[in-house]
C-alpha cells in the first residue's frame, strides 16, 4: 500500500479553505498512485478551534466539508481529522475524531480517547474521552488508529481510562497511524521523536504519523510529519516549519515502511529551531489575518533589532517599516545602529523626535509635578508618547505593531504598559535577553546585519541619562537561569538557593514575577517557542501573594 503523509497548514475555521487544500492534496497523490493519504488531526476545522465547537453551524460546516471531500476519495483513500458528535447524551456533545474515507463516503471513524488538559490544552472542556477501540481494515491492511495524546502517554492512569494502543495491539494490526497537532517548542522534537520510536519498539509495528504545520495565533506546529519503521528506524519525515507531503510503501506481509524519499537528519540547533518558528509565526499572522505590512519602534537596541531582522525575512524588507523615536536621553551610537541595521535590511525608515511630544505632556503635568524628583512617571510618559506615534502611523497607514519586549522584560515588569509593550504580537515574549543575543548572533551568521554594537553594548531602556538595564535588574545570564529555573521548571525558592543562587537575587526576582501578572494580562499575543509560555499555556492569579 502506498501511503501519503499530507503536512498542511490550516486555517481555524477556514472551511473552504481547509476542504480546497485537503482535495487538491488528494488529487495530487492519486497522480502519485496514492492509495491512502493521511492528513492531521481536526484538519477540516483547524485546531484548535476552542469555543468555535459550541456552535451548531461549525460542526454543520465541518459535516458538509467532510461530505464534499468524501466525494473525491475515489480509488484512493483518505484520514482527515474533524469532530464529530456524540449520540450519547450522557456524555459531552462532541469526538474528537479521525475519518476514514472511500469509496465516496465516510467509512468508520475513531474517537480520541486521552484528551491533554494541561498548559495550552483544553480538549476535555469540548470533547467526550473514548472508551471503545477497534482496528479498521482498509485493502486487507489492519490499521490501529489513533490521535495525537493517544500515542503519547504510555502509561495513562488505570483508573481514568486504558491506555488505546494496548487494546488495539492485542487486535493484531500490521500499522499503527497517527494524526496529530502537535505544538512546537525548542525541544519537542527530540522528546515526541522519541516517544514516537518508543512506541514502534514496544507494539512491534511501523507508524505513520501526520502532524499539521503552521502557526495559529501563538501556538507554532513544526509538522515533522515521520514514517517510523517497528525497530524505530526513520523511514522518512517532511520538512519542518514549512507544507510537505511525503510518501511510503507500506509491505503488510513483511509489516516493513519503505521510501524512494529517505530521512536525512539536519542540524537542528535550538537557536535556528526558535528562529524558523518565530519566523513562521510572524508570516503565518498575518497572512491568516489578511495583514501585509508591519511597523515597530527600532531603538538601536538588541531587541527591536532581531525583531526588525525577523519580520523582514517573514514579511519581505518592503513590508516592514522602522521607527526612529529618539528622547534627549537617546544616545548618538543608537540612532547611528538604528539607521545602519534599517539600511542593511533595505527597510523604509524614518526618524521622529518624541521630543515636543514629551514636553507638551510634562507641561499638562506641570502643576501637579511641580518640583518632584524625576522618576519612573517620567521615562513611562517617554515610552507612551512613543507608543502613540507608533500607533497613528499604524491607524493611519494599515500597518500593524510589532511588539519588541522580550521574555526576560516581560517576567519582571520591566516594561511600560500603554508603552513598549503595546503591540499586535509579540515576537519575542517567549525569548529571554540571553536568548536574544543568540538570534542575533544566528541571523548574523552570514555576515554582519545587526550590528556588532548592538550586540555588544550594555543593554539600555535609555530613559534617563547614564540608564542602564542592570541598575534594576540582576546581570541576565543570572535573571534568566533564575527565570527558567521558575518558570519552565517550576522550582521553588529553597530548590534555587540550594543550588546555590544568591538567596536575596533569588527573592528579588521571583517578587517580581509575581507582582507584575496583572501586566502580563495586558500584553499582545506572545509566539509560543518554550516550553512554559506567558499567556493561555500559564494561567496565574493576578492578586496572589505567593512568594510576595
């Protein structure tokens, strides 16, 4: 049997879209003399579709989409992912199902059976855990379907529910396939790999397994659709980041994986796996929102820097407009950095002193000011007017704000809201400083584009004269790894100190995470590149004294 590996990129809620792509698919792999071309799970619909299944005319439209590519499975086959609902008014209302189709019609379906309710994930708020499993059979080929988490978690509680893959080895299957939508951050390849291997080795049986590709709002999906030979072998895999469609030879005799595409391993390094994400991420925003063009605040610091650097690769250098908005406090080198990465890029750029602005406003102020101190309210209002310019230009013009704060900034509080942290979305917000430095080392791999000084240089908010980042922060090599030790690991105060972080840093930093929540409730989407990111994935309460 030959079997295509269909890796899409899907728009949530797109029917026509999503229906257009998945038969125009088919029709190719039947020139291919495809018998059975598996596509990823919820493709009709696009995952995740959230609160979009408690309407009754999307599951209508995702029924009528399944009906219309149906009638184009003839002499070849096709397992597209949608829901389906449930007859047992006991239970929820929908499956999270994969379809068989042939022959014209929708041949059988199988349900998911462990819906993750962690981090990003929230399947069982919608759908009905399966109970019932059954091996299909499709050409003589006895197939062990399954859904993403169903392949994943190898020892599932007992007392929740069996895990599928036991019961359906014991049928005696000669294939295991698996469609899925599953996220990417750095790292989960390796670790789904080789659970994937894992399950080959232990049920004796190649896998084909479908992932979906593309970017959705925040959650990334790298496809790394694979084909795993019974002894774990990688037959062939698509391409990451990027639509692909593949194909096997599949022996039912033999129960063996062939393909005329072998697997070749990459260098997968974290930094190049953040920076095609976070490319993919920018490009697929706004394209699935009909957005073109993009504009941002460049600083001459590091951060608008890799952010001007990102969107002109995802967007094209036409698309993206940089925004000098120098302060009396702006120093001469970061205008200078500013002007030279712009020109390096080829992106329009324009310079406008935030200068009148900033003092029209402090003359409002000026009575109830009088002769206070300068302080923080004075480098926010600087941020604000910046932020207000930023925003015209984008009103005026269709472009839309990039957000340049990074995950570091972001965890702390170091940041203004209404100001530096306005945006459309946030590139960087799942990326810590130190991360930072290492994309713009990468997109200056070939040659200088951010430059050295940018680099270099002692990070600055430049908000008031001789400012410094690390006047309020710990050095970043030490915020971030107290940061990751936090936030990705979940470590408690006492875990750090006893590995042998400073213990008033260690209480200096995590007060303030947990002070700024209410901040971070207010920002722009962030593109999901970690394993623990701000936003839907870490949910907080925002008054909460813990660590306070």
């Amino acid at each position: 049997m030959r079997i295509a590996l269909a890796q899409l990129n899907y728009i949530i809620g797109d029917f026509d879209l999503n229906t257009a792509k998945i038969i125009e698919t088919i029709e190719k792999c039947k020139q291919q003399n495809a018998e059975l071309v598996v596509f990823a799970e919820l493709s009709v619909c696009g995952y995740p579709p959230r609160d979009f299944l408690e309407f009754d005319d999307f599951i209508e439209k995702s029924y009528h989409a399944i009906n219309t590519i149906a009638a184009h499975c003839t002499g070849i086959a096709a397992i597209v992912g949608a829901p389906s609902r449930n007859p047992d008014s006991k239970g929820k209302n929908l499956f999270n199902s994969a379809w068989l189709l042939a022959d014209g019609k929708v041949q059988y379906m199988a349900h998911k059976a462990l819906l993750p309710t962690y981090d990003i994930f929230d399947e069982y708020r919608y759908f009905e855990p399966n109970r019932l499993f059954e091996c299909i059979s499709y050409k003589g080929v006895k197939i062990a379907l399954t859904i993403c988490e169903d392949i994943w978690n190898l020892n599932p509680d007992p007392l929740y529910i069996t895990n599928p893959m036991d019961v359906l080895a014991l049928q005696n299957p000669d294939i295991m396939i698996n469609i899925a939508a599953s996220p990417f951050t750095y790292g989960q390849q390796e670790t789904r790999l080789e659970i994937l291997r894992t399950n080959t080795s232990r049920y004796n049986l190649p896998l084909v397994y479908v992932n979906q590709v593309g970017a959705q709002t925040e959650l990334l999906f790298d496809g790394n659709s694979s084909a795993i030979g019974s002894d774990g072998t990688i037959i062939t895999c698509c391409k990451d980041f990027m639509e692909d469609v593949v194909f096997v030879d599949f022996d039912p005799i033999g129960k063996a994986l062939t393909s005329e595409s072998p697997h070749q391993s990459a260098n997968k390094n974290k930094t190049s796996l953040i920076y095609s994400a976070l490319i993919m991420g920018i490009k697929d925003y706004f394209g699935k929102m009909g957005f073109t063009k993009a504009i941002l605040g460049l600083s001459g610091g590091i951060d608008s820097a890799v952010t001007l650097a990102l969107a002109a690769e995802a967007l094209g250098n036409e698309n993206v407009y940089a925004v000098l908005l120098p302060s009396k406090f702006s120093s001469g080198h970061s205008i200078d950095d500013a002007i030279a990465l712009a020109k390096n890029l080829d992106c329009k750029h324009d310079i406008i002193s935030i200068k009148d602005g900033y003092n029209s406003i402090l003359g409002s102020l000026g009575h109830f000011f009088n002769a206070l101190p300068f302080n923080v309210a004075e480098e926010n209002i600087q941020a604000r007017v910046r932020a207000v310019l930023l925003m015209a230009l984008a009103n005026k013009f269709g472009y839309i704000l990039l957000n340049t704060s990074n995950k570091s900034e972001a965890a702390v509080g170091y940041g203004t809201l209404y100001g530096d942290m306005c945006g459309g979305i946030s590139v960087l917000g799942d990326v810590y400083k130190t991360e930072v430095y290492e994309l713009a080392n990468y997109i200056n791999r070939n040659g200088e584009i951010i430059p050295i000084n940018s680099i270099v240089k002692p990070p600055s908010a430049e908000l008031r004269p001789g400012q410094k980042d690390s006047d309020s922060l710990p050095d970043y090599e030490i915020l971030d790894k107290i940061l990751f030790n936090y936030i990705e690991l979940r470590q408690s105060p006492a875990n750090m100190i006893n590995a042998g972080f400073d213990e008033a840093t260690v209480k200096r930093v995590l007060r303030m995470v947990n002070m700024n929540e209410w901040k971070r409730h207010q920002t722009p989407p962030i593109l999901r590149v970690s394993p623990k990111a701000f936003g839907q994935g870490r949910r907080m309460p925002i008054v909460g004294r813990y660590l306070s």
